[in-house]
C-alpha cells in the first residue's frame, strides 16, 4: 500500500543518479518478476501522456527482512549512502530510510524499512510489514541456513498482507566472500526456492558494491510500473487525464489536485 | 513485601542490624536490571537484583524492550531517558494508598500504585573485542518513585563504572543502596555510592509549591563532602518546552483535561523529556491520566491505546518510530517535534498545524491539533523568556521562571475548587460524640461556576479567556475526578479524626453508667473497630487521642462479667 502526499509538498530534487529512464534487467532469466525488455506499453504511454494520476505522489513500502546479521542494514547503507562499514551494529528494532527516484519522468519514492533480525524481533514485526508493497528477504550467500530461513520470514511478511498484491525479491548478499564454486552451488538452490515462491533473484556485495545499485532500481522501477497499472486498470474506462485534456490544454494533471486543497500552504 | 519471603539472594549478606536484606533497597528501588542487545535473541535481561524480585515475564519482555530505542538505533555513545509500564494483570497492588510515604508526600511525587517507572542508561559504542564490533547494553533502575532527576544522576555515577567493571561493581551499589535511609518526605538525607555522598530533600506535601528546594540544612560533617542535588524530581523545564514555548498555554490546558496527546520525537530522551514536562506542568495538582513517556510499539498496550473502534483514551504517550504517524493519524492532538540543533539559538518555534497534514510520511515539525485554546497565551512571560535566553541566562533560572509560571497558573485555576470544596465540610461543631460523624456536602457544579464570578481565578491571574469553559470541560475529565477523590477522602479522614477527638473529650464512662452490657459491648467494638480504622488509613490525630481511647476500653472491659472480658480481649 501507499500514502498520497499531498501536490504541494514541497520535496528536494530528485538526485540525478536516481533517474530511471530505461526498465532495468533482472538478475537470471530463471527467477525473474517478468522478463520483459521494457516497461509495459500501456505505462510508458501513460508517463509521456502525464497520465499516472497519483503515482507521483506516492510512496512505496518496502521492507527488507532477513536472518540476523546477513548484511540488511549494509545493503542499505551501501545504495542510500553509498558506505559501507564492515563492523556494522548490530539494528535494534527498526529504521528507515527514504530514497526518491524518477521513473520515466514521474517522481517515485521508495520508503525502505530495515528490521533487527534476531529471534525476539520476529514476534512483533508483523506488526511493521502491514502494508507492504515489496518484500525484500535477504540471506547470506556463504550461510546455507539464512537460504533455509527464507520461507519463515515470507510467511511471517505475507500474513500482514495480501500475497497477490507484495512483490517479492530475495537477495543474496555478501557474494564477494564466496567463491565462484560455492556461489553457483547456493544459487541454484536460491534460484528453485525463487520459483518457488514467485520471488524474483539477485545476489550482491555491499562490500563492493556489485549488482547494489542495479537492483534497487529494478526494485523501483517494478514497483513503480506495478503502481502505474493499478491506477490506470482503476480509472478504467475513463482514462485518466482525459476530463482535464478536454478543458486543458497544457494536459498537466499534477496541477489539478492543488484545486481541492486551496488553503494548505504552510 | 511478605515478611516471610526475605530470604534474599544467598549472596547478598544479612545487615548487621537483623533487617530484612533488601528491605531498604526496595524502599527505593524495585530493581536493577541490565539489559543487553544479545545478537541471536535480541534484547534480554542479563542482570537483575534483586534475583528474586518479582517480576512477572511479561513485565520482564516489557521492561527489555523499553530499555532500547526501537527506530533509528544509531545513536553512538551514551543515552539517557525514562519509561513507565503498567503492571501486569493480578498482582497484588501494593497498598500504597495507606503508606505512610505517601500520607507525607506531594500528590505528585506518590509511590505509582499500579506502574513502575523505569530509568534506562543506554551505551552503543565500538568494541573490537565483541562479535559484530559493537557494545549495546542499557542499565536500568526500576522504582515506583518518579524521582526522575535523582535517578538519572544515579545513573550518571554507577552506568559508567559499571560498563568498565560489570557485575560486582553493581552488587556493591545495591548493597550501598541497601544502607540508605528510606525515603521520608520533608527529610535531608545522605545517601552514599561508590565513594560520593548524594544529598536530597524528599519534598513534603506541607511544602509551598513553587519555593525554592535548594536548601543547605546539614552541618554534619561528611567526609567525602555530600554533592548536593538540587532536586529529585524537577526537570530542566526550559530546554523540554524549548521549541513550543509560545504554545505553552495550549499545551498546559491540553494537559489539565487529559486529552489524548502524542509527543513524536527524534529520540527516546526527548521524547521522555518532553512527556514528563507535560505531566508535571499541571503539578501541585496530580496529572491522574495514564502517560507513558517512552511508548513502543512492543508495549502491551500498544493494541489498547491504537484501536480505531473508539475514541482515543485518555493518555500522552512519547514515542520516536516513524511507524506511529500513520497509527496515530486520527488522534486528535500531536506534537511533532524536530531535531535539535545546539547551535545557541533558540530553536524555531513549531507552528500549530491542520491534522489533515499529518496524514504524509515525512511531516514537518508542528503542533497538529484543531484545539483552540480557553484562555489566552501570557505573552509577556514568552517575551521574557526569549530575551533570557538572548541574554544567556543559564537554563535553570529559565526553567524556574517557567515553573513559576505553571505553578501560579494551576493554582490560580485550583484555589477556587479548593475554596468551594472546603465550603463542603460540615461545620465543626456539628461533630458530636453521640453520632456518627456528618456528611460532606456533595460537590455542585452549578454551584460552584456561581462562586468564579466573585472569588475566580481573575483574583490571582492576569490571564484572560473563558475561565467558566475551563472549568466545565475539566469536570470532565480524570484529573478532575483524581482531585475530587483525593479530596473528598482527605476531608473524610479529617472527618474521622475530629470525631475520635470530640469522642476522647467526652464522659464515656459516664455515658456507660445506665447502659446496658449489649450497648456497653456495642461502644467498645465500635471504638474499636474506629481506632484500627484510624491505625490503618494512618490518621493524624492530636497527641494522646489513641492512647486515652485504648486505655478507657480496656477499663471498661473490666468493668464487664469475666466470660465477656475474655470474650473481648481474644477479639
């Protein structure tokens, strides 16, 4: 699920290496959310078109579970603050971190919660993954019992939600302490738990940085194309925009709800 | 406590003076906990003295996760704040109400009945030497005493030694602990740990509110010199209400009525801060609403206080996880309060916002509320404090000029209530000896707004406003019903006292002469029953009231056939 923000916060530009223009790839064919090359057509039609009705003014929810101290908090650190600090503390209770992108022209924010991982957090966090729009379960690529645990932790997020509504990715982490040998065993395990479970796969290093950058886009821009679908499968047979490019011609549909909240200035 | 159950822990040594260990330490303290950050389970408790205190399990779960911050956990160093839970159901409530403590104390320093407070010192620094690099620990002392700035300085001394030392170390401060003298309202007392003596007055209900409680009284001489505190309880006002100050008044009246307030903040410590500068704005009078000043969602009453099916209750919580803003989304007042930058300026004063805002995720800092207040804000006393604070006038005198003002506001709003309240008690003379002692007349509302016209709060205060509206809404709400009942029960107790002294003064054997033994037998057992009455709700009664009533019982028993007597001395 998403909160509306309202047309006239007032929101920081979106940095420049956080502009999508392009659908990215998935990881492996094999375990992927689909496999198209590109955004869906009905949705790059609706960005060129300003037709997204309220998805610019969204943020996404996602949360990112995961044994203990596979490395969520760095995975995070590492996209949102390009850091990484091979003594991470360990994460008592919840952060959160706000990343905002632009998606084919349209602004797109993810809301990233990391979670503790230990035993007592497990009991109460249902409680956080309420709402959720995409799921992250994160294990260690070099620690065969974090694959194991992958399906606790998917119950545990799912009962919270609608399972037909969450996008969900598992993400090995840690690759570069892997050797190539040991790599290609675990995913193959990972890759047949992903189908499994209709997760889509990636494997990462927060230490250098590899496929980080690339899968928090992927992750955005699936969301962000989830999203455009919804709204526009919503409006259905009156498309959105349409009422406005009759009476409007410079067709900018963002400026129309300022309308409705004429006395929200701050 | 159980007398029985002093058995202590084997380790701990019986005192030389054959009291029960730990008798003095659980004057003060319910506990001592360490919790630590353990990295497969989570928070747990580590450490607990006494080891046999009883805790229930869930207090214990509870007791763990409010000693951690639950959001944004990457505070290093060292940090300090303060929780309060409810006791689980079913334990026994202490009997507090008739303690001899809190007979003496100010409403609002009274042992908690049916809550602990809880005072956390919480250290995350680096630390090659464990797994994962970091030390995450909290030392937490647990009482039922809301000595906040007594507690906090505690911390302040032993937290450090004992994250160097650990375990013995903490032994030996509750064994010093264990020597304190008890906590006796109106007392100076030293209380000695680990090589410093602190010193504190425990503030009596018969001090004037407001005056000042530094006072250097004792001149034994102490050896280490005693550091003295100048409080137990007071909180440095100014820097909790520093970016609100101009909503001051808004924040008092929010308070007075008990109405639903959410204080989200960046940290635990202001978070607490701020809630206990709430709850005791309103001080002398009691604040008798449940208020939690450190509020996660692992609480167990996070579902109580969050559910939509009703209106919300009557609380003020502190809580700093994002995770509340859309939970709390449809209370009616929240406080959202910013970080605060120490770059020596005042902080930006948060400005009072639509609570349709609040329904966004990155809200900005502001008072979200529709409510407007009864009486108008004291502008002067705003300016005043702006202009110290220019002139960098240390914070304590900021914060005595803000609770100067507090206190002179909630009395000149409480004496009216006093004054028509006492106007309730019977007239003295109509407690005679021969009848049960007279009612007080019940509290009229009608008949009380009659008496603000002439004898109002307008005679002490030079606030305007609706007074009157006031007052009809602070009928309605818990405070004023905790200081009805506080009332009412002080007057009836006084009630009761006047009537044993009226009864003392009377000629009972006289009366007892053409009685008959039933109405003979019927004088003592009441007297009797009246006097263990008086013993128990600890009734202040004049010098030799008590004795002379046991003494005549017991001569009149004797006066009785010898099967009654002894009938009567085995009752």
């Amino acid at each position: 699920m998403s909160v509306r923000v309202p047309a006239m916060s007032v929101l920081p530009p979106v940095r420049r290496d956080r502009v999508i223009v392009q659908l990215p790839q998935y990881f492996r064919k094999e375990a992927a959310l689909h496999t198209k090359d590109e955004f869906h057509n009905k949705v790059k039609t609706a960005c060129q078109e300003q037709r997204t009705g309220t998805v610019g003014f969204k943020i996404s929810k996602v949360i990112v579970v995961g044994d203990l101290a596979v490395g969520k908090t760095c995975l995070i650190n590492r996209f949102c603050k390009d850091a990484f600090d091979k003594n991470y503390k360990a994460t008592i209770g919840v952060d959160f971190e706000m990343e905002r992108f632009e998606v084919l022209g349209v602004p797109f924010s993810l809301q990233l919660w990391d979670t503790a991982g230990q035993e007592r957090f497990k009991c109460i966090a249902s409680t956080y993954y309420r709402g959720a729009q995409v799921v992250i379960i994160a294990f260690d690529v070099n620690d065969i019992a974090s694959l194991g645990h992958v399906r606790q932790w998917l119950e545990d997020s799912l009962k919270e939600n609608d399972p037909t509504s969450v996008q969900l990715f598992i993400v090995g982490t840690k690759k570069d302490l892997s050797s190539p040998a040991q790599y290609s065993q675990i995913e193959q395990d990972a890759l047949k738990l992903a189908q499994e479970i209709s997760a889509e796969y990636w494997a990462v290093s927060s230490l250098t940085g590899e496929n980080v950058k690339e899968f928090f886009f992927r992750v955005a821009s699936l969301a962000f194309e989830t999203n455009v679908l919804a709204e526009l499968e919503k409006s259905g047979s009156r498309q959105i925009g349409d009422v406005v490019r009759i009476n409007s011609t410079s067709s900018n549909l963002y400026a129309t709800p300022k309308k409705k909240q004429p006395n929200c200035c701050q | 406590m159980n007398p029985f159950d002093c058995s202590g822990s084997p380790r701990h040594e019986e005192p030389a003076d054959g009291r029960c260990p730990w008798s003095r330490f659980t004057s003060w303290l319910e506990c001592v906990c360490v919790v630590t950050f353990d990295l497969e389970l989570g928070q747990a408790i580590e450490l607990l003295f006494p080891p046999d205190v009883k805790l229930t399990e869930k207090e214990k779960t509870t007791i763990c996760y409010l000693s951690f911050p639950d959001s944004y956990s990457g505070c290093l160093g060292d940090t300090q704040f303060s929780f309060r839970l409810r006791q689980s159901v079913g334990r026994r409530a202490s009997r507090s109400r008739e303690d001899i403590y809190n007979r003496d104390a100010p409403v609002t320093l009274q042992k908690e009945v049916s809550h602990f407070c809880g005072y956390v010192y919480f250290r995350q620094v680096k630390d090659v030497t464990v797994k994962r690099g970091y030390f995450q620990k909290s030392l937490v002392l647990v009482s039922r005493l809301p000595y906040t700035h007594l507690f906090h300085s505690l911390l302040q001394i032993i937290a450090p030694e004992f994250f160097e030392k650990l375990e013995p170390c903490l032994e030996t401060v509750c064994n010093e602990i264990d020597q304190w003298p008890s906590p006796v309202p109106g007392m100076t007392l030293n209380l000695p740990v680990m090589g410093v003596v602190l010193q504190v007055r425990i503030p009596s209900k018969t001090d004037k509110p407001g005056g000042s409680p530094v006072r250097q009284t004792s001149s034994e001489n102490l050896l280490p010199f005693p550091t003295l505190l100048p409080t137990v309880h007071e909180l440095d006002l100014f820097r909790s209400f520093q970016s609100v100050l101009i909503h001051l008044q808004m924040l008092w009246e929010l308070t007075l009525l008990g109405e639903p307030v959410v204080v989200m903040a960046p940290s635990p410590t202001v978070s607490s801060e701020t809630v206990l500068a709430l709850v005791s704005s309103i001080s002398p009078l009691k604040f008798c609403c449940d208020f939690r000043p450190y509020f996660t969602i692992h609480d167990p009453e996070f579902r109580e206080f969050t559910t939509r099916t009703q209106a919300p209750p009557h609380v003020v919580l502190g809580v700093t996880n994002p995770f509340f803003i859309k939970t709390f989304q449809s209370w009616p007042h929240v406080v959202r309060l910013g970080e605060i930058r120490m770059t020596g300026d005042l902080p930006k004063q948060l400005k009072v916002k639509k609570l349709s805002k609040l329904k966004i995720l990155d809200t900005k800092p502001g008072i979200y509320t529709s409510y407007k207040t009864f009486l108008h804000k004291d502008k002067i006393l705003v300016k005043r404090l702006f202009k110290g604070f220019q002139r960098k006038r240390p914070s304590e005198v900021q914060s005595a000029i803000l609770r100067r003002h507090l206190v002179e506001l909630t009395q000149s709003f409480i004496i009216p209530l006093e004054r028509y309240m006492a106007s309730l008690m019977p007239l003295q003379r109509s407690v005679t000896p021969w009848k049960t002692p007279p009612q007080i007349r019940p509290f009229s509302q009608d008949e009380f707004m009659l008496t603000v016209d002439h004898t109002g709060p307008q005679l002490t205060s030079g606030l305007r406003g609706d007074w009157m509206g006031l007052y009809r809404k602070f009928f309605k709400s818990p405070n004023f019903d905790g200081w009805y009942r506080q009332r009412h029960r002080e007057m009836s107790q006084k009630l009761e006292s006047l009537h044993l002294e009226v009864v003392c003064d009377a000629d009972l054997v006289g009366w007892t002469r053409d009685k008959s033994e039933v109405e003979i037998v019927d004088l003592v057992l009441k007297l009797r029953e009246k006097l263990n009455k008086a013993h128990r709700q600890q009734l202040q009664l004049k010098d030799g009231v008590s004795d002379k009533l046991e003494t005549f019982i017991l001569s009149i028993i004797r006066t009785l056939p010898g099967d009654l007597q002894t009938e009567l001395r085995t009752h």
